[in-house]
C-alpha cells in the first residue's frame, strides 16, 4: 500500500479529526474510502449510460412506455 502527503490547514484538520472520532473512524480511513469511490468513477459512469440506453428503450412502465395490461397479459 502507498502513503501519501496532503497539506491541509492545522484547524481543518482538527475539526475532521474529531468529526471522524465521533463516527468511529479516523481521517485516513475517510480518505482512503473517498479515494476509492473517487476512482472507481468508471462504475458511476457506466450505471448513467445504462439509465440512459433504459430510457431510450421506452421499455419503462410510465405513460406512453407500456403497451400491455395485466388483463391481456394473463388472457387464455
């Protein structure tokens, strides 16, 4: 694992440590976890083009989107 070196003001720091602190956490493990879902901005990226490819299907149930009823779904 890497280290790395972040200048920040002193008050900042101490009001993130004891916000951490009060959560159970410490200010490394909070930015450790925001680095991560920082990077993994891919993944956020790719569930908006799938919404996106959803909604150009028309395939939602709201108005004008569904063709079907219930009704004619379960006829014999």
């Amino acid at each position: 694992m890497a280290n790395l070196t972040v200048t920040i003001e002193d008050e900042v720091l101490m009001k993130a440590r004891m916000r951490a602190l009060e959560q159970g956490t410490s200010v490394n493990a909070l930015l450790r976890d925001y680095l991560r879902a920082y990077a993994s901005e891919e993944v956020t990226r790719a569930m908006d083009d799938l919404v996106k490819l959803a909604k150009r299907a028309r395939s939602a149930s709201g108005k004008g989107g569904r063709t079907w009823t219930r009704d004619g779904l379960h006829e014999r």
